[in-house]
C-alpha cells in the first residue's frame, strides 16, 4: 500500500511540473473549513488473559486550511498542496472481548501537518465546474498535550510521519476574471502509524487517523 502511493505520489508531481506538449496556466489557492476525525482505534495495545484490549480515542470537531500552487491543462490539474488540521481530543475508551471495560475524559488535541499532490478532474457545467480530485503525500500527525481530565498524572506529546492520501468533490463557481470560488468535499486519511504508550497504553499501539472536511475557498490565477 505504501509502496503504491508513493508511485502515485512520484507520477503526481511529475504531472504537475512537465509541460510535455501542454500549455499550463498557474493558479495559486487557498481554502477554510471545519473537520470531524473519525475515532482512532489504537490497536495491540497489550494482551490480558490472552486477548488483545483496543483502546480508542474520540475527538470533537476542528479546522482545516490548505494552500496551494498549480496547473490547470483544462479538463484536469495537478497542484502540490500544504495542508493543516487540529481537532481537540475528548475522551477514551478500553474494549477488551467486545466490551467496553474502561472510559474517560481526555484533553488536548491532535494536529496534521501534510504535504499533498493532488489531480483534479475538471467538469464544465455551463460556467459552474464540478471537480474530482485525489492525492497523496506524507503527513506529520502531533498528540498535543494529552491527558486525563480526571488524573494528575503528566500529560503526553508524541509525532510521528506517516504516507497520507485524500479523496474529494466539489464546485468551482467563477467570482471574476481569473478567480474561482471553491465548494469542496475532502476525505483524508494516513496509513498506520505507532504510537508508545500514550496514555493508558501499556505498549506500542497502532493506529491511523481519518477525517472529514467541508472547505471553503479561492482560486486565482496567476
């Protein structure tokens, strides 16, 4: 899987920085909106009574902002895109055999730091552009500060960098000449990372992170 999105990745930025018989027009964009997490679950936390007990977290809702530089060549672009993300983390949950034996409050936040190539696939409806777009890249994913609300116990910090890749869709409504505003869709996703011992971890736990966005934003050319 790595591996495959690394290809990607390379065929990507190669798209995106030969004009092999294309003229490319620049732009340069930039995009707001709010993001859910979906629950982590940390797996191979540590073994009792020979099972295996899952701990996972549960975050609330946070930002998203992205930048970026592109290409368009008409029905499709290439970009290379810096994106950034925090949601706070709310609360813990220990299942063990399907059960939940253990829950909490926690406090603090995860962040994400990525660095996309993105293709678009451009539709034109009539002056409205509907888009399909996909990327991959690497990711810095940072547990800012994490604790139980009820423990005094110190709180813990981790990073780790990880593949990362995002799938989306949205509308491009044209504002004025040369400037596009964007309406979009974004999953994103890492491929698993390990943390140790975050919290009531007891060892190594693996894990990705997946959220949702609703962005909103411009697009200018260059």
């Amino acid at each position: 899987m790595k591996n495959a999105l690394s290809l990607i990745g390379v065929f990507l930025v190669a798209v995106m920085f030969s004009a092999t018989g294309f003229a490319a027009d620049k732009y340069v964009s930039g995009s707001i909106g709010i993001s859910w997490m979906n629950d982590t679950t940390f797996e191979d936390v540590y073994t009792f009574e020979g099972e295996d007990l899952v701990e996972a977290i549960d975050y609330g809702s946070g930002i998203t902002l992205t930048g970026a530089f592109g290409c368009d060549y008409g029905d499709y672009r290439a970009e290379a895109e810096l994106g950034y993300q925090t949601n706070d983390v709310e609360a813990y949950s220990v299942i063990f055999e399907g059960d939940t034996e253990e829950e909490g409050d926690l406090e603090g936040d995860v962040s994400v730091v990525s660095l996309m190539g993105n293709g678009y696939y451009d539709i034109d409806l009539g002056g409205i552009e509907f888009f399909l777009t996909a990327g991959v890249g690497v990711a810095q994913v940072d547990f800012n500060d994490i604790s139980d609300v009820d423990e005094d116990d110190a709180s813990y910090n981790a990073s780790e960098t990880t593949l990362a890749y995002q799938l989306g869709a949205g509308f491009g409504i044209p504002v004025s000449d040369g400037i596009m505003l964007d309406a979009r869709y974004r999953y994103f996703a890492t491929t698993d990372f390990t943390l140790s011992e975050l919290g009531g971890f007891r060892g190594d736990a693996n894990g990705n992170i997946e959220s949702h966005s609703a962005l909103l934003g411009l697009r200018v050319n260059l």
